[in-house]
C-alpha cells in the first residue's frame, strides 16, 4: 500500500541564495571537489553539497530566445550540458540543439534543426554521441559531442519524445507515442533491432533503462496527437490514461502496467537499482517503486511542482535525491523516503549534476 510523506513536517530548514553574480560560476567554485549544479532555462545556480550552501545562482544560460528544455542529468565528456528547444509553432523561432558550458554560462554550440519540433536528448555512457528526438520527422539523429557532427539519422516510429542508452552500451531505447512501440536500437551501428507493443492507446512517450540494462520504465502519457505544446490540443486522449509500463529488453514484452492519477514525465533509480523513481511536472510528489516487487511502496510529496524545467537526480553516493521545483531544490533521504532539507536557489528551476 502507497503511504503519503508530508514535505512540510519533514524539512528541517530552508538556504537562501548569494546575490547573482556576473562571474562564471565555476571561478565561484574550488577545484577538485564537485558541486551540485542546478541548470535551467531561467538560470543556474551552485550548491556545496557538503553543507547545502548556495555558493552562487546567474541568469539563464545563453542564447535565451526561447525556451530551453535540461531535462537529463548526463553532461558530455567535457562536462558540458545538451539541451534542446522546439520550433514555435508559428515559425517565430526555430528548433535547435543548444550544447552549454555551466560553468562559465556560455553556448558552445548550436545546431539549427529548422521548422521542427525536438525532443529530450540523450548520451551514451561513454558521452561520445548524443542522441536527438526530432518528433514532427519521426527520426533520431545522432551527433559526435565532439565534432558536434551528425553520424546517422535513424527512422523510427511515430511521434518519438525521448530516448536512453543502456549503462553496457548494448541497448538504445526509444519510445514513440502515436504508434504505442518502444524501438530498440543497437547504438553500434545505430539501426533498429526490435520494437515493443505497448498497448493500444498507451501513448509511450519517455523512458528509462534500469542500471542492470536489462529493464525498461516507460512513461506513458494516454494521448496520441501531441506536437509543439505537449498535451495541448491537438493531443486527444486515447482514454487508457496514464500509467508506466515495465519492459523486457530481452524478452521484448511488457511485464508489468502500473496504472497513475498523475502524468509521470520523468523517472530515476536509487545508486543500488533498488527503487525507481517517478515524478511529473504538473505534480508536487514522487511515486516509489520497489524494482524487485514492481509495487508502488510510497508517494513522497514535495512543496511545489517540479515545472516543465524541473528534474529529479540522484546523488552519487546513494543517499540521496534532489528534487528541483519552483520553490527550490529538494533533498530527499533515500533511507527515510524524507525531504531532510530544502535549498532556495532564487527560483532557478532546472536539471541538478554534479560537477567538478
């Protein structure tokens, strides 16, 4: 049975932020020890894990035309941040892959992809290769984070929104929501070696391949039709609602369909594969499953929506989770499933690495 954690009663105080500085942020940093960086579309900000001060938080990280979508926590191996922006409807702005340095808030790179509409991009686990959902031209292009040139461009099924590579390398999965599927690529040579059925009506749209590289979570929304604005008109509902379907990367089946009253967009799993966690951006909680049992054991509810921007990510030790919301950052006890502490970052929402 699910229990409830109040966030409220849990939180035993709350860090304020430095003034912004003008300064790239990694010289308000010492060397040779990580920082926890919260990277968003309307700022960033640094935080000493150690203590849970904010060491300091800046504007929004150039180009700034329109929004930018951080919704991954894998930066390249340079250490440098992939994100992604849709075309406007209206043709006022296009699409674009914008690659960032956090610590000095520059744009390293941007790759125009014209009247489109992109999606969250990806890395490899080696970070050689990021991997872009262009969902208007159901196809996945792959580029060289070093070159940032395009290697292969992938055809795949209908409304692709989201994309991950197995920790061993073995298994690229992405989920395509107006064909109800999970495509299965081989990232070494990058063509598509399976597809899933997720169920009529599913909507599959994001995705998450266990630490054992053996498991797929897949979000899915319950709608087919979702273009420039998510699950705006003219998205219609399929009437399955929402759920998370559990997928077989070798048996190629779903195992399991847990049904939800929330739209779960993101999930993250604890350092020891133990438990997966699921969380949405119009929802102020976490959903907590026992990955041995595929049952929810607990909702854990925070003090505000995560937003669109928001992202959940786990610390490296194991111990905890740090929820970004409107209010600030959270961060969550994995051992208590408690919020233990709450961090204002002067309304920076956004993806949280740790960086060096």
């Amino acid at each position: 049975m699910a229990t409830n954690v109040d966030s409220s009663k849990a939180t035993s105080m709350t860090k304020s932020p430095e003034q912004p500085s003008t300064a790239p942020l990694g010289s308000q940093a010492k060397s040779g020890r990580p920082y926890l960086y919260v990277v968003g579309a309307n700022g960033t900000a640094i935080i000493d894990p150690t203590n849970w001060q904010v060491i300091v938080t800046a504007p929004r990280i150039p180009p700034g035309t329109h929004d930018l979508i951080f919704d991954n926590h894998y930066p390249d191996h340079l250490g440098r941040v992939w994100s992604v922006a849709a075309a406007e409807e209206d043709g006022s702005s296009l699409a674009g892959v914008y690659v960032t340095d956090p610590k000095t808030l520059t744009n390293v790179k941007t790759i125009p992809l014209g009247q489109n509409v992109a999606h969250t991009p990806g890395l490899t686990p080696d970070r050689k290769f990021a991997v872009v959902p262009v969902s208007s031209e159901n196809k996945l292009h792959v580029y060289d984070t070093t070159t940032f040139e395009e290697v292969a461009t992938i055809n795949v099924g209908a409304h692709p929104w989201d994309m991950m590579v197995s920790a061993d390398g073995k298994y690229c999965c992405e989920p395509n929501m107006d064909s109800d599927t999970l495509t299965i690529i081989d990232p070494k040579t990058w063509k598509v070696i399976g597809t899933v059925p997720t169920g009529e009506g599913s909507g599959p749209f994001m995705v998450t391949i266990w630490p054992d590289s053996k498991t797929a979570s897949v979000e899915c929304a319950g709608h087919h039709g979702a273009e420039y604005h998510h699950l705006g008109p003219p998205a219609v509902a399929t009437g399955k609602g929402f759920s998370i379907k559990f997928i077989d990367l070798t048996t190629r089946s779903v195992i399991k369909s847990i049904p939800l009253d929330f739209l779960a967009v993101w999930d993250e799993f604890t350092a020891d594969g133990k438990y997966n966690f699921f969380f949405g951006s119009e929802d102020a909680k976490v959903v907590v499953v026992d990955t041995g049992t595929l049952e929810v054991v607990t909702t854990i509810a925070l003090e505000s929506k995560p937003t669109l921007n928001g992202y959940i990510t786990p610390d490296r030790s194991g111990r905890y989770l740090y929820a970004s919301v409107e209010t600030g950052l959270q961060v969550i006890d994995i051992s208590s499933f408690r919020v233990v502490e709450t961090i204002r970052i002067g309304g920076v929402v956004g993806t949280p690495y740790l960086l060096k």
